[in-house]
C-alpha cells in the first residue's frame, strides 16, 4: 500500500484489473454541468477477479455502481455522502478529492438530496473552510462520509464509485483494517 491517510487509501497493485479495460465513459453524459452522476451495473465495469477478491475479503458489495463525472476547471461541492466509504476508480481523466473540515456546521447545509437510492448532504463553502487532506490516486477506498469535493483541471474526470451494503464492514476505519489485515 502505497498512499494512507485518515481518508484513503490505495488499493493494492494485483494480477488481475479491477475495471474492465477499454471502456468509454463519455457516451454516458451529454450535458454536465459541473458534477452528475448515474447508475450503472457493477457487473458492466468492475472485473469478475475484482468482485471475486472484494467479496473474499468480506465486502458485500452492491450490484450498482455510480459513474460520476466532473466537468474540467472546477472545484465541486462540498458534500457528505452519508454513507462511510467506497471504493472509486478513477477512469478517465484527472482530479483531486478533498477532504473539508467546513466552517459552517451539518445544522447550516444548504440542502439534502435524495436520489437514485442515494443521499447527499451539501455544504455551503466558505473562505474559512480547512482542507484536511487530499487524494490524486487512480483507485483506492475513501472515505465518503466526511464532507468533500473533488476540483478538476483541463480534462473532464470520470470515476467509477463501488459501494457496499456496510453490514460487515460497516466504517471506513473497518474497510482500511480489513485491506490491511488480508494484504500482510
């Protein structure tokens, strides 16, 4: 494991890809504004040696995954997925995910929403909001429960985003022992 912090870390370098190879993520968004996301079949882009190895280490993952996409030149909203981790895999393009202590508190979100079996807290950003840390790598687990963005630069970054049922592994500080237990 190359990259570990309290919010990441790298997925380890295997014999087998986890995403299936030559797959063209643009033909899934005509219009983005500045981040979209869709849902789409695990099954249709993760590897069945990637599902395989993810389920012998105890992840029950979900047979949907999400594809978000960020347009180039932006810095993205500041939100909490409110769930605890997933496993992104960054496809196309380039970005970086930044994790926000926000100035201002969950009580002052500006709003909540509820779509596609997902939910998505968003912050208001402020001048006084602290990066705690920021991530660049190209797959890894993350922690997606503690607010953050993701900022762009030339290119569009388009990112596969596998999640669990969390019943096992219920915490991203679980997901991280566990990779690191099955990886010694």
């Amino acid at each position: 494991m190359s990259n570990y912090s309290n919010y990441y870390i790298d997925l380890p370098k295997q014999n087998f890809l986890y995403v299936k190879p030559d797959i063209n993520v643009s033909n899934y968004f005509k219009d983005v504004q500045i981040h979209s996301w869709i849902e789409l079949e695990t099954t249709d882009f993760i590897t069945v040696e990637a599902i395989l190895w993810f389920l012998k280490q105890g992840f029950d993952i979900k047979p949907k995954i999400y594809l978000f996409c960020a347009v180039q030149n932006i810095v993205g909203p500041i939100h909490s997925d409110l769930c605890t981790y997933a496993f992104n895999f960054v496809v196309s393009g380039y970005g970086k995910m930044e994790w926000i202590n926000p100035y201002n508190d969950s009580y002052n979100a500006t709003k909540q929403y509820k779509d596609r079996e997902s939910q998505y807290l968003r912050f208001s950003p402020h001048e006084n909001d602290i990066i705690l840390d920021s991530w660049d790598g190209e797959q890894g687990l993350v922690d997606v429960y503690t607010p953050h963005r993701i900022k762009t630069k030339e290119v569009k970054r388009y990112c596969l985003s596998l999640r669990t049922h969390y019943r096992k592994i219920k915490s991203f500080d679980d997901a991280v022992q566990t990779l690191l237990k099955n990886m010694s």
